[in-house]
C-alpha cells in the first residue's frame, strides 16, 4: 500500500499486483482517537496539565469528481 504513486506507475503495475493507492486522509484519519488517547497519557503532558482535544471535526480537503 501506498499513497505514492505516479499515475503512469500505477497504471503499469495493475496487471501484475494488487497496488492501493490510498490517500493521505484515508489513511491517517482513523488513527486520530488512539493518537488522542495516547498523547493525553504521555507523563509530560499529565504533569505540565496539557489538554489533548480530539477535534470532531474532520473532513477530507480533497474532492473528488466523476
């Protein structure tokens, strides 16, 4: 898997493997809550009483049209 691939690239490959090529949001988004959850915990953040907010709020900037 990756999110780095030229068009022409992806293009060649598709007849000899399974190639995804899966955004940078796709990717990173569901890791936001166990990031979160992770940060709040960290023994610096609890001692300097540093809040960790999960934004609610996310969308993906790129659009994609048909």
């Amino acid at each position: 898997m990756t999110a780095d691939v030229r068009y022409h690239a992806f293009q060649e490959e598709s007849d000899n493997i399974a190639l995804v090529d899966a955004g940078h949001f796709e990717t990173e988004h569901p890791a936001v809550g166990t990031m979160a959850r992770f940060l709040g915990k960290s023994p610096q953040v609890v001692k300097e009483r540093v809040a960790v907010i999960e934004s609610k709020k996310s969308n993906n900037p790129v659009n994609y049209f048909r």
